[in-house]
C-alpha cells in the first residue's frame, strides 16, 4: 500500500468517525472512545504527511 493510499484510507476513517461522533452528540450519548480514536487516526495523518524541515531536503548538499 501506497503512502498516498494509506492517507486516503486514514482519511475514510476519520470521516467515518465523524459522523458517528455527531450522532451520539446529538443523542446525548457518550464518545470519548470515539474521540480518542479519532484524536490518534489524525496524529497518524499528520506524521505521514509531514514535510521536511522548510520544505526543503538538504541530502547531497555539502555546506562548506
């Protein structure tokens, strides 16, 4: 599996999620399990879709 594919099935996920949390908010039911994993499904997103440092890959420069 693709990083890209990866991303977009995290992505499916969260959604999903989503809308189960608003319909216990609405219901007045409890989600805090649902909250936790959508607070981890979102941490996986942001580590796997981060950039370097400035946008910019120093690898193969030499700084003299």
């Amino acid at each position: 599996m693709s990083q890209t594919q990866y991303l977009k099935m995290l992505e499916k996920e969260i959604q999903k999620i989503n809308k189960i949390i608003d319909l216990k908010i609405l219901r007045g039911e409890d989600y805090s399990r649902d909250a936790r994993n959508h607070k981890l499904l979102l941490k996986k997103v942001r580590f796997h879709s981060r950039r370097p440092f400035l946008g910019i890959s120093f690898l193969g420069y030499g700084f003299f």
